[in-house]
C-alpha cells in the first residue's frame, strides 16, 4: 500500500513539476521576446502583462491538443473584441471617450462576451473579458492620443504573443500529446492496481 501511495505521489508530482516547467518556458519566451526581440515585435506588443495572462489562461496543465484548442479560443476572443473596438472607435472617436461611455461600452461588451453560448469556450470569454479592459480604459485613460486602429490591434497583438510562446513551450523538447499522457498513465503501477 505504501509502495502504491509512493508511486501516485510521484506521478503527481511529476505532472505538476512538467506544467510548471511548460508555463515558466512560456513566460520566458515572452519575456526574451518583449525584452530583447526585434524592434518591430516591441513596437507592437504594448501590453505584455496580457501576454503572461494569455500564457497562463491557456498553457496550465494542458497537452499540446488543448494549447491548440486554445489558440483557436485566442482567435475568437480577439475577434469578439478587436473588430467590435476598431468600430466603435471609429464611429465614437477616442476623444469622446468620458467615464459614463467607457463603462457603458464595457459592460455592452462583456454582455456580449459572455451570452450565454454553449459553443464558445470559458477560456475564449476569460481572454476576451481581459481584452475588453485593456481596450477601453488605456483608450478612456489616453483620450485623443489613441490610435482607433492600433490600440486594439496592440492588444491582438500581445495575445498572439502569449499563444505562440504556449505553442512554443509545448513543442520544445518533446510535445506534450495527450496519447503519450494515456500510455503513460497505462503503464503507471499505482494505475494497474486499481
């Protein structure tokens, strides 16, 4: 009994210890990306805190299929929120943005966001309600100083970068499949004894 409770241990341990190897290897590769990339990828990822937020929402505990699943999600957060600011502020204009607008236009898009849909998936909702945030209110804090284009697309832009760094982290050394997951649980012996 104890050798069976050792082995699970180990088991759990192990999974945990490779989750969190795969996070802190995405974390880096934004931070190496946003630290010391090339101009351009700086220029355009303004908010790379949203990136770390992206790379946690999608990458913990999760096999290559689910990082994958999530990039999707990523795709259709950026485009519940992106296409509707870029709108939005080109019928509204940034400088007209006051208090009361800011709040109405976010609670409009997080309703939207978050109607109830058995098709869009909580990770997708939790990334487009962090997208909806950055978009509004550095756009209500910078006034006329906002691009109605490039500030959300910045935002798009920091996302993508926190779903490649996912990508990335779950390919290298060897990708995280969930078949491999499968055998190797098969073959686990506190498995086999139960």
């Amino acid at each position: 009994m104890l050798q069976l409770h050792t082995h699970r241990s180990r088991a759990i341990w192990l999974s945990c210890l490779s989750t969190s190897l795969r996070t802190a290897t995405a974390c880096s590769i934004v931070a190496a990306a946003t630290l010391f990339g090339p101009s351009f990828l700086r220029r355009h990822v303004t908010f790379p805190a949203f990136s770390y937020v992206t790379v946690v929402l999608i990458i913990t505990g999760a096999s290559l299929g689910d990082t994958l699943r999530g990039c999707w999600d990523a795709v259709c957060a950026t485009l519940l929120t992106v296409v509707p600011a870029i709108l939005g502020f080109w019928a509204i204009g940034t400088s007209r943005l006051t208090t009361a607008l800011t709040s109405v236009l976010v609670g409009v898009a997080a309703f939207v966001v978050m109607l109830p849909d058995q098709k869009t998936h909580l990770v997708s909702k939790r990334i487009a309600l962090g997208q909806i945030v950055i978009v509004y209110v550095v756009a209500y804090d910078m006034g006329a100083e906002t691009d109605p284009v490039m500030h959300p697309v910045h935002v798009a832009a920091s996302t993508a970068l926190g779903v490649l760094a996912c990508v990335v982290a779950l390919v290298v050394p060897y990708p995280g499949l969930a078949t491999w997951q499968v055998i190797r649980g098969i073959n686990d012996p506190w498995l086999i004894a139960c």
